[in-house]
C-alpha cells in the first residue's frame, strides 16, 4: 500500500536541523509506518548555507522567511529546530495555520511561553510534541520499564549530571550565530534550560512529578564582547546550576549542570536507587545500562552491565542483528517513528507541549530559588 506523505517544513540547518533531517529520512526504512515523512522546505535566514543544507540533506526547497514557510498549503509539519528565542512565534503561527508543530527544546524561554505555546495547539487541536530525545535511548527507555514493572520498588534517591567545558575560555564571545546560548535573551537561560532540562525531563519521566526546590546557580565569567554588538556586555546566563529536590513519590535527588567541567563534553549520568535494586546510565556508553538486583543470590551478586542491543530490548528489532549497538541519532528516528504511530493510533507521543512545559515549570522555580535563596514548590 502506497504510504501517505507528510510534508515537512524545517525550521534551522544547524545541529538539530541535521540530527531531525537525518530521522525523518531515516525512519521509514526501519519502522512499519503508514506514513512516510517527506523532506518538502528547508528555512533560514542565510540562504548561502541554507541552499547548502538543502542539497545536502535533499530539500525539495527552501524558504528565507518562517512566515512563508507556515503559509504553505504543501506543508503539514512544522519543524522548530531553531534557538529559544524563536519557538514561541513560529510555533502559535504554525498552530493557526492548522499545521503539526513538532518544537525543540526548552519548549519556551519560560513557563509564561510555554503555557501561550500550550495554549494555542490545543486551541488549534494540532498534533505536538517537544524532541526530548533521550526518553528514546533504549536503555533509558528499558529503564522506565523496569521502574514501571516495579523492580526498583520504592525509589529513595535520584541523582542527575549534564556536565560540559566548552565555555570556560573568557574570551569566548556570546550571542550570534552558534553563541546564541551565552546570550540570555535569546536562550532565556544557561545550563539550567539548556542541560538541567534534559535531567528533567527524564527524571519524571522516569521517576514522577516534583514537588519543591532548592538552587544554586553561578556565572563565573560576568562579561562577555557581545558578537552582534561589537562590546563588553554582561553575561545574564547561568554557567552552572545545581539544584536539590523533593520528588511526589517522597524520594530526594540532586541534579547539576554547568559548562566548566573541565575534560567532560557531554557527560549526561543519571543514577536511581530503589528499594529492591538501582539503575546508572551514562550518554558516553548510552547503549549500555548498569543494573543491581538485591534479589540475586548473594555470592554472584553484583552490578550488570546491560548491552541494550537485544531483539527484545526497546527499539532493537527494528535495528541490525543482535549484539549490535547503535547511537545518539537514533533517539531522534524513534521520537520520529513515536510520533507517527500517534497520529496513526491517534493516541499523542510524549511529551506533548503540555508535557514539556511542566519542565519549564520546574527550571523557572530553580532559577528563582537561586535567586532567593528559599525552596520553591512546583504548583502542578
Ligand atoms: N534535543 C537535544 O538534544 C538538543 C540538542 C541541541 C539543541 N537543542 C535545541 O534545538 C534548538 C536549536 O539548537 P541547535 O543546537 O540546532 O542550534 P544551532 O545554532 O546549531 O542552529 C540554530 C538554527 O536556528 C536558525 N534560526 C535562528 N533564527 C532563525 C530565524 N529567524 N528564522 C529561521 N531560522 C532561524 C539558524 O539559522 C540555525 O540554523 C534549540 O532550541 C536547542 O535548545 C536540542
């Protein structure tokens, strides 16, 4: 049966510009869908790089303005792949005009944004979903089984970590193209939006809703030549951000993200401990999960190194043989290959923009208990 196309429209070249172009190529090759997505308009304000990415990735055109690119009749999904301060535009534009918004992450700036983009898919009754892609690496996918089968029983602690060290150097500029994280008013914030987001969302995912925190966070270097200004201008984000809280289900857990971890690129850990057993993942060995049962008899027990490359491991028979491991990239075909199946079944792929605002929720409450010094609750 011939596949019904699915137009669609990306919005930014840039890292996650590839990383979805490369999934919606992919993704009718592994998985079974009644849809097969087709690579319609490419948009960005460069055009020279923009025609490029186009031809690169097989484009069938491009567009220079957004506002075109969401009028177009030949268009069913809009695709936000472009920085923070974007999303809230293009996604209530995209929602009006009747068409799917798929949006990166943080799905705002703020939680103010998210709930005005919120606000408008569910007016428009528009399918959306935001590409908190690390829900789909299957290890941590067969996590989220296993503390679903209740093998952790009760959970006592969570522990997160997104540590990086590329801006350590205080002549790193910010803002402009490819700085634009360093910049506050483009990003809305450092770490805490663009890292701890990540742990957050994953943590309840895996481990349910917060209900209080308490942060600290720093910017260690307080000014920065501005790429689009030409001048010194303070540094409003935060280069590090740690934060204590108390999750719904009674356990207590510490997150930590910052940029100045000297040797660490993208060291994504997270660690659970449960009752009856615990689980470790790590995004440098992300095929693998590290799982210890108390329930094993004594002498052999022991923390297991999980390869998650087995047929009846999440996502693994779609892939290679056995024993085979794939990557990152593959996070974002299946967040592809989710969606899709929830517009077929009609039963919306997580998380939704209503979902992944409640991680906006949670980071707006860290940076303002960094600023007071006070716990914050997380209203629901
Ligand atoms: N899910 C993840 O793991 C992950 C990883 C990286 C980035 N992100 C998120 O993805 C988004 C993009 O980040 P990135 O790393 O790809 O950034 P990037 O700097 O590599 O690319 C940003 C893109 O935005 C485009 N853009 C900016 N303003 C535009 C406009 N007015 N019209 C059209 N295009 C415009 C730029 O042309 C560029 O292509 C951000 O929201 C970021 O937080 C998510």
């Amino acid at each position: 049966m011939a596949k019904k196309k699915l137009n669609i429209g990306m919005v930014g070249y840039g890292f996650m510009g590839r990383a979805h172009s490369n999934a919606f190529s992919q993704v009718s090759n592994f998985f079974q869908l009644q849809h097969e997505p087709v690579l319609k308009a490419a948009c960005a304000r460069d055009q020279g790089k923009l025609k490029a990415f186009a031809d690169q990735w097989g484009y069938e055109s491009t567009e220079s303005d957004w506002r075109k690119l969401v009028e177009r009749k030949d268009i069913d999904v809009i695709d936000i792949a472009a920085s923070n301060d974007m999303h809230l535009e293009i996604a209530i534009a995209a929602a009006e005009a009747g068409k799917i918004v798929m949006c990166e992450k943080p799905l705002g700036r703020n939680a103010a944004e998210s709930a005005k983009m919120v606000a408008a898919v569910e007016k428009a009754k528009v399918p959306n979903m935001v590409w908190y892609n690390y829900r789909r690496v299957p290890a941590v996918t067969l996590a989220k089984q296993l503390i679903d089968e209740g093998k952790l029983g009760k959970i006592f602690h969570y522990r997160a970590k997104f540590l990086q060290d590329w801006t350590i150097s205080a002549d790193l500029p910010q803002g402009g193209q490819g700085l634009w994280r360093l910049d506050v008013n483009v990003a809305g914030s450092g770490v805490t939006g663009d890292l701890l987001a990540h742990c957050i969302d994953t943590a309840m995912w895996l481990n349910g809703g917060i209900d209080k925190v308490i942060g600290l966070t720093e910017t260690f270097i307080k000014e920065r030549e501005h790429n689009l200004t030409g001048k010194k201008e303070p540094v409003g984000i935060d280069d590090a951000s740690l934060f204590l809280a108390r999750f719904s289900n009674g356990s207590l857990a510490n997150f930590e993200a910052t940029r100045y971890a000297r040797g660490h690129k993208a060291l994504y850990t997270l660690e659970i401990n449960g009752e009856k057993a615990s689980i470790m993942w790590d995004l440098h060995d992300l095929h693998r999960l590290q799982y210890f049962d108390h329930r094993d008899e004594g002498r052999t027990r022991g923390w297991r190194s999980i390869h998650v490359t087995d047929g009846d491991h999440p996502y693994m028979a779609k892939w290679w043989v056995p024993g085979l491991q794939i990557g990152y990239e593959h996070s974002f075909i299946h967040q592809v290959a989710d969606f899709i199946e929830g517009l077929e079944t009609g039963k919306p792929a997580a998380p939704t923009f209503r979902e992944a605002m409640a991680t906006d929720v949670v980071t707006d409450a860290v940076l303002k208990s960094a600023r007071t010094g006070q716990w914050e609750n997380i209203s629901a």
